[in-house]
C-alpha cells in the first residue's frame, strides 16, 4: 500500500469530484472500467495509487475535458515517483509514513511540543537521546539509521524553497534533560541558530502560563502549495503518528494551533528564553 502524499490525495478528490458531476455512483463507475465499487473507492481515498491508464479512461468516461485528463494524468505518473524516505520505510509503521511522505510535499508546517524539541530542529545527539529513550529498545545500529532519517527530513529547511516552520516549544520541554548538559546546551545553541533563518519562527510557552490547550499532546498541521489540497493535522499518541483529515477535527486542531501561538512568548522574547536557559545550565 503505498504513502497517501499530497498528490495521491489531491488526485483521489479530483477523481471523487469529477464522478460525482458525471452523477455516477461508485458501482456504476467501476463496471464501466472492468473494476469493482472498494476498488475505486481505495482509488479516491489515496489508499491505493491509480495508474495513469486507470486515471485516463475514468475521466474519459466522465467527460472531463482534454486539459484537464492530461494534467490528472501527470498527476498520476508524479504520485507513483518514489519519495528520498522510501528506503527508510522498513523501518517506520504505516502512519509516521504517511506522515512523512505529506511533510515531505508540504509548504507550511507548524508544529507543537511539550515534551520534546521539535524533529525537525534536533541535533544528532538529541536524536540518539530521543531513541535511546523510546518505547522500544533499539540497537546502536538501529538507533543510527533513525538518526539518519530525521537528519534527511531536516534537509529541507535549509534548501531551496524551504518550507515555512513555526515551532511552539513548552519550555517544560527545553528543561528536561535528553542527554547530558553538553547534548542539552548543543540543542539550545541549535535552535537559536535555525530561529535566525527566515522561513522559521521559534516560540516558547513559559511554564508560567499554566494548563494550556496543548498540554495533552504533540501537533502537527501542514499546509500544501495547491489550493485544492486541503490541510492536514497530526497528532501523536501512545500508538504512534495519527493523521486527521476530517472537517470537524481541522477546525479543532487549528483553533488548538492558534490559542498556542497566544500563549506563547513572542519570537524575539523566546529568543531571550532560550539564552537565558543556556546561561542556566
């Protein structure tokens, strides 16, 4: 089963929509091509991806116009193009995944932590502190190749065309010791470094504002290029990454993302915060 990206989401709601205008139910539609009704229905939800023959002859029969098979079509061909984290996938369960795949294509992350620093600004060594520390006991080897891979899904913050990252870190996080002091003082120093580039914003939640709205977990809401790709938020829990998509749980993570930032020490004096816990240690 391959990653729900971006686009496979956003060529799954272009297939969905275009039916629904034909005025075709599922059923109808997958006798037409020789498939069945959970076929495409798997089709429309990203859970499987459609071949561009498949995407083709579907909106052939829904009377699309040329432009828009062909441009479907290229959607379909770029969905199927490996992502850098496939040869990671062994190691990682199906969610964190899909997870990475549509981090991978979004334009605009924010993200909220309060018990750790952010992913994707931790140091190597905080990295190794994380894993040696997680559910699971991993070998050096293992705890390695997950190093690895975070330190991959860094590398866009600082390539061309990064995407825009705006970090809220209680500072419950920032006070608890991953590590020893000289890894903690690394990761403070880090995070001052990268809150200097342009495309990210860093902002600390003091333990002075008391029981906040993000005090149960950790969040994630990306946002894509395309207009028609609608957002996605993740939260984590003790099963691991869940992806929501719903309306209802958009609105709630969204509202949940904006009392944080109000809550939060502006940039410049999170910037502060942070210097000042790195004097303190």
């Amino acid at each position: 089963m391959a990653p729900k990206t971006a686009r496979a989401r956003r060529l799954g709601i272009a297939l969905r929509t275009h039916r629904e205008a034909a005025g075709l139910t599922l059923e109808a539609a997958a006798d037409e091509i020789n498939s069945t009704r959970s076929t495409l229905s798997r089709y429309e939800n990203a859970q499987t991806l459609v071949s561009p023959a498949t995407v083709r002859a579907l909106l052939t029969l829904y009377r699309v116009g040329a432009d828009e098979v062909a441009a479907a079509v290229q959607l379909a061909k770029d969905a199927r193009k490996p992502g850098w984290w496939v040869s990671y996938s062994y190691l990682l369960d199906r969610r964190t995944i899909d997870f990475i795949a549509l981090e991978a294509e979004a334009t605009g992350i924010a993200n909220f932590e309060p018990s750790v620093v952010p992913g994707l600004l931790q140091t190597a060594d905080y990295i190794r502190g994380v894993m040696r520390g997680g559910p699971h006991t991993l070998s050096d080897e293992q705890v390695e190749q997950r190093v690895h891979l975070r330190l991959d899904r860094q590398q866009r913050l600082t390539a061309d065309a990064p995407p825009i990252l705006d970090a809220i870190i209680d500072e419950g996080a920032l006070l608890r010791p991953v590590g020893d002091r000289a890894v903690m003082e690394g990761q403070l120093r880090h995070l001052l470094k990268m809150a200097e580039l342009p495309n990210i914003t860093v902002q600390v939640i003091p333990l002075a504002a008391g029981y906040h709205r993000g005090t149960r977990g950790s969040l994630h809401i990306l946002e894509f290029a395309d207009p028609e790709d609608p957002i996605i938020a993740s939260v984590e829990t003790v099963a691991g990454q869940m992806v929501l998509d719903r309306p209802g749980d958009l609105r709630t993570c969204t509202k949940i993302m904006e009392h944080l930032r109000t809550v939060a020490l502006s940039p410049a004096d999170s910037r502060d915060q942070l210097v000042q816990l790195l004097k303190g240690r």
